[in-house]
C-alpha cells in the first residue's frame, strides 16, 4: 500500500516542499529510504520503530520504502521523523480512515523512543512556506507553536506525542490552533541600555544619531576606554522598531540555528551581534559543509558591531563588502547556491595607532608615522569606501565625566528617527530593495540629492582636498539626504552637506601623533 504526507525541508533560511511517499510491500523485512537522505533522515528508522513499538502501535513488516521528493534536493534535519511515522501508520491501516485528512496539512517534528515529539529547527521558515502554499494546516511539537503561529492566517496544531496525532487525524481528538501575539511578555526584550548613560560624546552620540536615521554603516576611532563600545552596544536602542515583516524575517534566520530560544517566538528587538575579532570568514557570513548562516545573517535588520577593527583577518572583512552593498550573501557549492539574507548597519570601532594614544591628550603615542600607517592599511581602501562615516571619540574629561548631568534619553532620539525613517519610507514607495538613504544607488542619489551652487562648490572642495572616491562622494551626499531628513527639510543646503563632510575622519591624511 501507498500512503503520502506532506513535509518540508529547510535549505539555507527558505523552506521547501518535500513529499513524504511510503510504500509497504509483502517480503521480507526491510526498510529503504530515498531522496538524498543525510545521516539524520537515514537514521529515523530506528526512531520511528521504537516510537511506533512503543506507544501501542503495530509496526508494519515487509518491504517498506520511503521517498522524499524532489529526489534531488538534499534532506537534512529530524524534522521528517512524523510525517514518515504517519506514512507508514496509514500504509498499515492504523489511521482508520483519518489519512484523508493528512492531504491537507503538512507535519514535521522529530521522535522520541517513547512516542514524544521534540521541537525542530527552522519551524518559522516551515510555516512562511506552509502559508505560501495555501496549507491548510500544521501539526508541530508544541515547543515549535509559538514561533509558528505568529504567520498570520495559517492554522499551527500543537502536539505532544504520537498517539495524540493519530487521535486528532481520526477526529477522536480536538486540538485548537495556537494563537501567538507578537507582542506577548516572551518576545519582550530585555535590554536596559539607554543614550542617558553616556556623558559627553555629544558628537559621537549626533553621528550615531544620523546613522541610525539613515542607515548609515558606522566606524569610531579613539583611545581605549573612550567609550567606543558603550555607544555601539546602545546603537540599537535608537533604531527604528522592527515591523512585523522584519521580525519574521530576522526570526527565521535565528530559528534555523535554533537561536531562538525557549518560550520565544519572534525577534521583539533589532539584534545586536560583536564576534570576536578571531572569527573565520565562514562564521562572518556563513557556510560549512552543510552551510548555515554566519553572523552577518544574525545581525540581519539589526546592527554588526565589529570592535579592535584592525585585528579581524583581511579575508574575513573584506567578505563583508558583497552584503554591505546588496544586503545578501551567496554561498555557491557544487549542488546549489544559497542565498542568505544579511542587510545590517556595520558598526565598527578601531584604535587610532597600534598603542592607542595618537591624539590622546593624557598619554602620550609611542607609535612611528609609519606604525601608524601601516595599523590603518589593515583596513583595505574598498571597505573603507563602503563605511559612510568615521568619527574620532577623544578621551573624556574628568570634568565632563564626573560633573555633567544625564543625556537625553534612547526614546527622544528614536523618536527623531523613526520621524526621519517614515519620510524616506515615503520617498522610496515604489522602488524595490529601498528602504533607507544608506540603500540609494546612483540614479537615486541624482534623483534626491540635488543640491544648489554653494553646494556644488563644498563637494568640489572636499574632493579635491580629500581625495574622496565616487563611492565616498555618494556617501556623503547619502549622509547629507540623512541630515535634512533629521531637520524636517526638503532641500539639502551646505550646512548639511559641511556637516556630511566632518563624518569622513579617514578621508584626511594621517596627521602627527
């Protein structure tokens, strides 16, 4: 007998449909399973019997084949453990006439020996293409419901155990759809960081300001104990909230690698992702044997914060300059070609000189102008094109350190953001892959970057003076766009563009210590 259930599988962060066929022929026993099954998938036949066995069920004997289609996509993953279960449970007469509803619904969930279900990854990726697909419903472990359950208009069954599926496909047993509010107390964050904290800096602390209203990528150079770090980890609190499609975007990322955590259905906060500066390119942007997100993919609709930029390995920065421009990464193998989604704002921190103190009023640099050069030369000419702006942030005095009263706050200046954000929201309707100033091309730039003769006249003095690139040229009429957003006008005049140029820092020569 022949019995078919619906599956997917998970290649990347996309999800792909995967018919379950079982077939249980007479002869002796014995169990094949087809359609580039890895390691996990070939080894559910021992979870499966046992689980069967186990929960009062007959396994079937005989020939029993098993084949996931299309036979030329990889399956990996335990996740195929229940649908196989329930194919041979039909084949073998056991769902007394509940397989006709199995057409219908699509199931994954990996096995116990004991017949429990335990949870997956990549149950959010499952249920965007369940949706896609008109399914018109999915059983899930329990555990997997949350995050399955905040795609809209797709009904998610929770479940438990084996016998408790075969209940419900039988209509002995009544299992209603999980609701999840992305808004609920589990996908609250719980991050207390705040603009307040910070004493002075009030020019870092604008610069950070425009890329967060801009999207701008970011890089600090300062002395240690500056505060380079401290402004970086609170970067996100000022950003814009994520809309419910960038939750879900930045969640599937997250819940394939199994990220996501416990009682935890959606990203409720942009992530904030610091590797160590000894990561290898494959955990930057991803891949393996098996590829897997990295984590630029991670900091996906979020902020990458990158600190002691120097001492990442030049193979692994310059990875970054494809996603910095087109906000993916495309990882080729021999059987297929993965695209992941990585559109972050990079934000960086670097100290001045191999010692730290080129320009420290406090210390004194014990470093060569040659040292020096060669300490900035770590950071190739083409990534640091793509940085729109690079900031000193001296050391603090002890004056402002111990006497000045707090800041403003991270909600007044998000407000100004999100103000500048809905703005370029409705500049950009329209036009695809556009959703801040940082993502203009060039005809875009030409488009909403006209500036008037006085204007013209500045740009022509800074690239003359500084020797600015096409690329950073754009970049600072980008930054210039970003400012008049943040001032509430229309036009970009030269007191925008002046300040546009004060956030180029690495455009100027290298100065004495």
């Amino acid at each position: 007998m022949l019995a078919k259930t619906q599956a997917a599988a998970v290649l990347g962060v996309d999800a792909h449909p995967v018919e379950v066929e079982v077939d249980l022929a007479s002869g002796l026993p014995y169990y094949s399973t087809v359609g580039l099954p890895d390691a996990a998938v070939k080894e559910s036949k021992d979870r499966i019997r046992a689980a069967i066995s186990n929960t009062g069920f007959i396994y079937p004997l005989g020939r029993i084949t098993v084949s996931l289609s299309p036979a030329d996509m990889r399956k990996e993953g335990s996740a195929f453990d229940l649908p196989i279960a329930l194919g041979l449970l039909r084949a073998n007469g056991a769902l007394n006439g509940g397989g006709e509803r199995t057409r219908g619904l699509m199931f994954l969930g990996e096995l116990a020996l004991d017949g429990a279900l335990k949870p997956v990854r990549g149950a959010l990726n499952i249920a965007v293409l369940a949706k896609k697909l008109e399914i018109e419903g999915l059983v899930l472990p329990a555990e997997n419901a949350g995050e399955a359950a905040v795609v809209e208009g797709l009904p998610v069954y929770p479940v438990r155990t084996l016998p408790q599926v075969v209940g419900f496909l039988r209509g002995e047993l009544t299992i209603p759809p999980t609701k999840e509010d992305p808004a609920s107390p589990g996908n609250a964050s719980g991050a207390c960081d705040d603009f307040r904290d910070i004493r002075g800096q009030h020019h870092a602390k604008r610069a950070l300001e425009v890329a967060a209203a801009g999207g701008h990528n970011l890089l600090m150079i300062g002395p240690p104990g500056s505060g380079k770090s401290m402004l970086a980890r609170r970067l996100p609190t000022i950003l814009p909230r994520l809309t419910l499609e960038e939750a879900i975007e930045t969640s599937q990322v997250w819940s394939v690698l199994g990220k996501l955590g416990p009682g935890r259905s959606l990203m409720a906060e942009r992530p904030f992702r610091a590797p160590h500066h000894t990561i290898s390119d494959a955990g930057m942007v991803g891949g393996g044997t098996v590829p897997l997100p990295g984590e630029a993919s991670l900091a996906h609709n979020g902020v990458l914060f990158l600190d002691e930029l120097p001492e990442f390995r030049k193979n692994v920065l310059e990875t970054l300059r494809s996603p910095m421009e087109e906000g993916k990464i495309v990882i080729s193998r021999a059987q297929a070609s993965l695209a992941f989604p990585a559109r972050f704002m990079l934000t960086a921190a670097m100290n001045p000189c191999p010692c730290g103190h080129l320009g420290d009023t406090a210390k004194s640099c014990s470093c060569t102008p040659k040292l020096v050069e060669r300490h900035r030369s770590r950071i190739s000419g083409p990534l640091l094109d793509r940085i729109d702006i690079h900031i000193e942030v001296p050391r603090l005095p002890w004056k402002e350190l111990a006497e000045e009263p707090e800041g403003e706050g991270s909600e007044a200046i998000r407000a100004r953001v999100e103000a500048a954000r809905t703005k370029q929201r409705a500049r950009f309707t329209g036009i695809p892959g556009v959703h801040s100033n940082a993502h203009m091309g060039a005809g875009l730039i030409g488009r909403f970057c006209k500036t008037d003769a006085e204007g013209k006249r500045l740009m022509q003095l800074a690239v003359q003076r500084l020797g600015l690139s096409a690329r950073a040229y754009h970049r600072v009429l980008k930054l210039a766009r970003t400012i008049a957003d943040l001032a509430g006008e229309e036009s970009i005049t030269p007191a925008h563009i002046a300040e546009a140029i004060q956030y180029r820092q690495l455009d100027r020569p290298v100065g004495g210590k």
